[in-house]
C-alpha cells in the first residue's frame, strides 16, 4: 500500500511543478530606443554622400569619355590643317572644345572633393533653419544670436553678382581668396529641392577672425547673412556663413 501511496504523491508534486511554471510571467523583451536626431542626421548625412558622389562619379565618367572624344578630333584637326584641308580657325574650335570639356571633367572632380564638406553644410543649414523657423519672423537689420546660429536679415536688396565686392574685401583684408564652398545652386540642392540660386556658402567658422570680419564687413554692407557653428560629430564638420536668404524648398 505504501508503493501505491507514493505514486500519486509524485504525480501531483510534478504537475504542480507544471502548473506554477506556466504561470511564471513572459519577460518581453525591452522595446528598441529611438533613434536620436544627432543619429538621424548623421545616417542621412553618410546616405546622402554616398549618393551624391556616386551620382558625381557617373557625371564624371561622361565627362572624361566627351574629353577623350575632343581630344581626338584635336588630334584630327591637327593632321586635316597639316595636309591643308581645315583652316586653323576650325582647329581652334576643336582645342576650344576640348579646353571646354576638360573644364567640366576638372569641375566635377573638385566637386567630388568637396561632397563631404558641401552636404554637412547643407544638412547643418537645414537643421538650423528649423529652429530658425521657430523663432519667428526676423525683422529687417535684426541680428539673431542663439549657441548655434547667427542670423541678419540685412537692410537693401541682395544680389549674387555682388559677390565680387565680398571676395575684394577678404582678398585685401586676409590676403587670400575667399573660401566659397558652394555658389549659387549646386547639385547637392537640386537634389533636396533646396532654392540656393541667389546664395553662397563660405568656409568659415563664425567665431574666428576671418569669420567675424566677414559678418561684420555682410552687416555693415545691409547683406543678409546666416551664419552657422553646427557640425555632424564623428562624421563631418559644418560650420560656415550662408550669404543671401535662407535656403527654403520648393
């Protein structure tokens, strides 16, 4: 009887064990945590470069293939006006042609250079101009400080063919070109929809010398400014002085 009595003992002691260890509560696993900005605009940052120089690349490669192509009717040409059957004017066209294109294929590859420093500014412009937007509108002559942005409204009307009494000044002043990154609409805006036509991007911090220069030289001329002191950490620097409007999407 004892033997019998041991059985159902056990029985139960297992299916209790059973019964509590479904009752044991799931533990979920936590939830993902968003993305911060800072991580946002960093991938969209490396996203857009990516982009950006493979499109470049592709320019590039027609570009150096309608070089080659110039370069090969110059060397046509030369033969055709040594023989006597073209006029030097027809071989100039062909050497004005290939000067041309060289300059395209020069042009793009510059471009290609600067595709990190372009984009970080771009996107630092973007960022800035959000909290810009929060601010309100800014009356003509204003001056906005923040940690992150200065902004002048400027006083008269601007145009991009004033740039050559900006590059005068810097020239005399620091005794080097004007570090223009971006002039006018560049690729990089076309393909954000960014209106940059009436507007220039220099490479400068706002808070060193040349920089303070700069935007005194933009204030007291009642040129708009936006200058900003932004950078994309670990991957891209982005400060620099947006000269013109703020850039907006159309």
């Amino acid at each position: 009887m004892f033997a019998r009595a041991v059985v159902p003992v056990a029985l139960m002691f297992c299916a209790s064990g059973a019964y509590s260890q479904k009752k044991k509560p799931v533990v979920k696993p936590k939830a993902a945590q968003p993305a911060s900005e800072l991580s946002k605009l960093r991938d969209q940052y490396i996203q857009a470069t990516k982009e950006y120089q493979a499109s470049l690349k592709r320019l590039l490669t027609l570009y150096q293939e309608s070089a080659r192509k110039a370069e090969q009717r110059v060397a046509q040409s030369q033969k055709l006006l040594a023989d006597g059957l073209i006029s030097k004017v027809e071989l100039e066209k062909s050497e004005s042609a290939l000067a041309d294109a060289n300059l395209k294929v020069s042009g793009v590859e510059q471009q290609i250079t600067t595709a990190d420093t372009t984009i970080a500014q771009t996107l630092i412009e973007v960022e800035g101009e959000k909290e810009i937007a929060k601010l309100g509108r800014v009356p003509k002559g204003k001056l906005l400080r923040t940690t992150s942005f200065i902004r002048y409204n400027g006083t008269g009307s601007w145009l991009l063919s004033q740039a050559g009494k900006i590059e005068a000044f810097f020239q005399q002043t620091f005794k080097r070109p004007l570090p223009i990154a971006v002039f006018g609409q560049g690729t990089i805006h076309n393909q954000w929809r960014l209106d940059h036509r009436n507007a220039m991007d220099i490479s400068l911090y706002p808070d060193g010398v040349e920089g303070q220069a700069l935007m005194n030289f933009l204030q007291a001329n009642g040129i708009p400014f936006s200058a900003f002191r932004g950078a994309i950490p670990g991957v891209a620097t982005g400060p620099h002085i947006h000269i013109g409007m703020p850039s907006h999407r159309y």
